[in-house]
C-alpha cells in the first residue's frame, strides 16, 4: 500500500513543519505582493494540511485539493476535531475546475511535481482559471539544484508512533530529464512494524525552463525565488525555496 493511503502517519512522518510560521510568511508575501484581498484560499495536493488547519482558524474561506480520497477524509476529520470548516475537492491537480475562484493558491512540500511539461502547462491553466485577477501562487520547494540531491532521512515520534522516512531520486533518463522518486515509511506502531513505500516517474524542471514555459502559459507574472522560512529572496539556487508567482 501507498504512503498516500495513510494520512496519519503520514502527517506523523512531516510533522516537523511549523504552519503557523509557513502562515504568517503567507500572509507576508500577500501584504507585500497581491494585489487583492485575500479571504479564500486553495492548497493544492493538501494532503493532511496543517497549513489550511491554521488558515482556518484565522477565519479564512479554505479548500484543500488532493487525488487521495483517504487523505481528505482525514483532513475532514481533523478539522471538524479543531473545530474548522474546510471544503474539500478530490481531484487531479492537471485537470481541476473549483466552483468559485479563490485570492490565494499554494502547493507545499516539493508537491510540484510532472510527468513532462506538457501537464506542467495543463496545472497553470487549472491554477490561473482558479484564481482572481492579481492573486498570488505559492510554489514551496520546487528542486532549483536537483543535479546535488542527496538521499534524505529523517525520524518523527508521537503516541507510541516512530515512523522513519527516506526520500531517493534515482536517475532514469538524463535526455528527458526524468527520475525515479520514491518515499518510503518505516513504521513502528506501538510495537507493529510496518512499510509504506510509494514510488513515481517525474520530470526534473531547470528554473529558465520553467520561467519559458511560465512565459508561454502567458497567464502569470514571475515574481521571484525566496527563501524557504524567510521573506528574503534567493541569491543563488537551493532546493529549499519558495517560487512566487501572480495571475496577470
């Protein structure tokens, strides 16, 4: 079974994020660069989003989009558990449609993710058709020096719970600029041992390459590149970034 069909441990195995500082340097970036108020907000492959939990308790209008039907179920459950309203669509983030447009879209957690730049192209026309004019959208950790990747490892505990997690890119076809992604979950469940492990092909983006294809969209301005907890902008590449762009 996939590490998508296991929203707790997955939450479990991401938990070292801090939403409530990720918030306030989105509310940074809307102060400083949209040019509308912002009231609604979408989070794009949300996941178990404890961002859109933060939003929501500050009084914003948030829906939380995913492919994972079990991922938003959980994401239902906790936020009814807080005391949170979020609206929820199960979708694929190339081909999606909301029924009223939002002030502020973002994806986290290196989510921005293609099989080629053809569904790339298809996502920032889903995005640009779901924002208003002069809204801003948050792309968090898009890989601007994927060629120095190096496996990453990291533990996370909680109620008896130690779920170990790697991230692997392996190399497939270096003409196509394609990798192999695979995470996986080590679990230790209260003594149950336990393995998630899910797997996927992707498209490796160069940063002028994505301003081309950003430029042949024609629906956004490019911002800039900042860093990833800091509202400071990038001086050189890093893999964690935050990519910001605005709907013309």
């Amino acid at each position: 079974m996939g590490v998508y069909n296991k929203p707790l441990y997955y939450e479990i195995a991401f938990s070292f994020v801090d939403a409530k500082k990720q918030v306030d340097l989105f509310e940074k970036f809307i102060e400083k660069y949209s040019k509308i108020k912002v009231k609604r907000v979408l989070d794009i492959a949300c996941g178990p989003s404890l961002q859109l939990r933060e939003l929501a308790k500050r009084d914003y209008e948030v829906i939380g989009l995913d492919l994972s039907l079990p991922m938003l179920k959980y994401l239902q459950e906790k936020a009814k558990e807080e005391g949170v309203r979020i609206d929820t669509v199960k979708a694929n983030m190339t081909n999606f449609k909301l029924k009223k447009k939002v002030d502020f879209a973002f994806i986290m957690m290196g989510s921005f993710r293609f099989k080629n730049n053809e569904d790339l192209l298809k996502h920032l026309d889903c995005v640009s058709n779901s924002l208003k004019n002069g809204s801003l959208y948050l792309i968090e950790n898009m890989e601007l020096d994927w060629l120095s990747f190096k496996p990453q490892s990291w533990i996370m505990k909680r109620d008896g719970i130690e779920i170990k997690t790697t991230y692997k890119l392996k190399q497939k076809d270096p003409i196509f600029q394609t990798s192999e992604e695979i995470i996986s979950l080590e679990v230790n469940d209260n003594g149950k041992k336990l393995k998630f492990v899910e797997k996927r092909i992707m498209k490796h983006i160069y940063l002028q390459e994505f301003l081309a294809l950003v430029k042949l969209n024609n629906k956004f301005e490019f911002l800039g590149q900042f860093e990833r907890f800091k509202f400071k902008k990038l001086k050189k590449g890093c893999m964690d970034n935050i990519i910001l762009l605005r709907k013309k």
